[in-house]
C-alpha cells in the first residue's frame, strides 16, 4: 500500500501474532495504535472507510465510523473462510458494504441483510510461478524429484518447524539419494533460515539442499511435494495444484492455550482442506509433527501415482470454487457498485 502511494499511520506487519496468548503481548500497542486512528479518523471525517482483515482492530473502528455516519466498505471481513461466521454482529450493526473472497461468507452475510460481493479470491491471480520449470531446475540445479519445505514467514514458525522438517529432510535422503530438497523463504528470512541450514548440515548444497529466497511459487509449482506450515500459503499451494503436508507447532505458550480450545476446533485448519470441506492434505499439529510421520505421508504420495494424481484433481476443485482470473478487476468494479449505491 505504501508503494501505491498511501500515506500509512502505522505499520502492523511486524506484529507477529497467532492466538490470544500471543496478541495479549502487543495488547497495549494494539490499543495505543487504536485511540491514535480513532482520533485520526474523527479528525478527518473521510467519505469513505476502507477496512482490510484485521477483525480485533477493524470491527472497533467500523463501530466507531458507523456511529459518526461515516460509510465504510470492508474487504476481507474478519474469519471469512469459516463455514458459519463466528460473530458478523459488528458488520451487520454498522451496515457497512462487504467484499469478501469465498463465496459462502457472500451467502451468509447477504443472509445477514448486509450488501456483500464475492468476486472471487485474488490469490487465484497472484499465485503462479514466475519462470518455466525447466528456467527453475537449471538454476537451482534442482534433480528429476523434489521436495519443497515451508517453513513460515514468521521466525517463531521457521524455528518450531525446521528441526522436524531437518529430520524428514534425511528420512528422504536415505530412501531418495538423487532426490532435491528446496527450502522457500521470504528474502527478510533468508539469511536466517541460511543459518540454520549452514548449521545443521554444513554445506548444505551439496548434500542436494538449495534455498529459495523469494521465489516461493516457484518452489511451490515445482516440487514433487510440499510441506508446508499451516497458513496462507496452503491456499497459494492448492491453487498452484502441488500434493502438500500440511504441519503447525507453536510455541510453549501456544500449545498451552491450544489445550484449552482445541475441543472448539471441529474443522480442519489448513485452508485446502476448508475449502473443499474435507481433507484432502494430510495435516499434523503440535507433537505429532515428528519426522517418521511426516515421511510416512510423503512416502505414501510419491510412492502411489494413482493416489498423487487424486489429490491432484481434489486440489484442482479449488481454482474452481474460488473464481477464474480477473479477480482484482471484479473487486474494484464490485467496489465502485458498493459505493454508488451507499
């Protein structure tokens, strides 16, 4: 956004947050940051409110603008992808304009009596790699099969998820000496997830391990399979089409608090498997993501092609059910109809 030209107030990117314990520790920079908008934004008394995600923060701030007449359009309103919305009360009280990316959160808050748009997920314009497999193989020297690991964007991520994803690593490396192994990182933790592996195996390189700072469709687009930690990026991966495993440790504190909600937790977390209301990619939480298991569901994929091209043409009904290219153009058209008929 700020490249787009927005002038940002405050830049929440760096807060790192998953679950209550962790969003407990930002609270009071949450809350500061809040009054200091909400003041900004009685201040301004802006035509429109434009909300993105962000439903702890956002919601308040809808609330506040509705009650000072203030219109507002939310993209993206909060837990969207859940079957049944957890709490649309705030949206339906301001009645604000929705745009939301799954198709089912358009019915349900229609139902709602809110004017909502599904255009379609713009991940399905985003997510494609950016060089021809043959470009990425030669450049990373990548062999006939691969195996792509995830880590997070996070660094609390990367580190819970590398030792498990280290100890696969060499499972597969016994049974597939010729096999690559491609480790995906965003260029701000690139140098970070360089270290580790320089500390675990040394060379890495020439042990067939390459790093992929940057270019994580690529690495999605072209590995054999994935293992990819819970998030976002299981989305990218599905609509990509690549057979993934799916994997998520915490921090001791957030395993602590995942004992006391985890018989909230009915439903899948890897947003595939949510889509396409079933699992259709293996998914391994807290202390059952261990090495043996993960290369037992890896082995079981590449092992069976009937199985691998299933989970393929399963993946394949994501594309489908979250809209053709063109998202973004629709948004913005879906948009400017919203705000017309305010």
């Amino acid at each position: 956004m700020r490249a787009a030209g927005v002038e940002l107030l405050f830049d929440n990117s760096r807060t790192e947050t998953i679950g209550i314990v962790q969003a407990l520790k930002y609270l009071p920079l949450f809350l500061y940051r809040y009054n200091a908008f909400r003041i900004k934004l009685l201040e301004k008394k802006p035509d429109l409110l434009v909300l993105v995600d962000f439903g702890f923060f956002n919601t308040r701030l809808l609330e506040t603008a509705s009650k000072h007449g203030i219109k507002c359009v939310y993209y993206f309103p909060p837990s969207s992808w859940r079957r049944k919305l957890g709490r649309p009360d705030a949206l339906v009280r301001s009645d604000c304009r929705v745009i939301t990316p799954f198709p089912w959160s358009e019915k349900i808050l229609s139902g709602r009596g809110l004017k909502a748009r599904y255009p379609g997920h713009p991940l399905t314009d985003i997510a494609k790699p950016s060089v021809t497999e043959k470009e990425f193989r030669e450049e990373f020297a990548v062999s006939s099969r691969s195996a792509g690991f995830l880590p997070g964007s996070r660094k609390f991520e990367i580190d819970m998820h590398l030792p498990p994803f280290f100890g696969t690593l060499r499972l597969l490396r016994e049974k597939h000496p010729d096999m690559t192994f491609v480790f995906a990182a965003t260029p701000e933790r690139a140098d970070h997830v360089a270290k580790r592996l320089k500390a675990e195996f040394g060379n890495y390189e020439d042990l067939g391990i390459r790093l992929a700072a940057g270019r994580t469709y690529d690495v999605m687009a072209y590995s054999d399979v994935l293992f990819t930690c819970s998030g976002t990026a299981t989305l990218e991966a599905g609509l990509i089409g690549t057979p993934m495993i799916i994997v998520y440790r915490g921090t001791g504190m957030m395993r602590f608090e995942y004992l006391f909600r985890k018989h909230s937790l009915k439903h899948d977390i890897g947003l595939p498997n949510i889509v396409l209301e079933k699992q259709v990619c293996k998914e391994f939480l807290g202390k059952a993501v261990v090495p043996e298991a993960l290369f037992g569901e890896a082995e079981r994929l590449l092992s069976d092609p009937e199985l691998y091209a299933e989970k393929k043409k399963e993946l394949a009904g994501i594309k489908r059910m979250l809209g053709p290219a063109g998202v973004v153009e629709r948004a913005a058209d879906a948009f400017v109809d919203l705000v017309k008929d305010y």
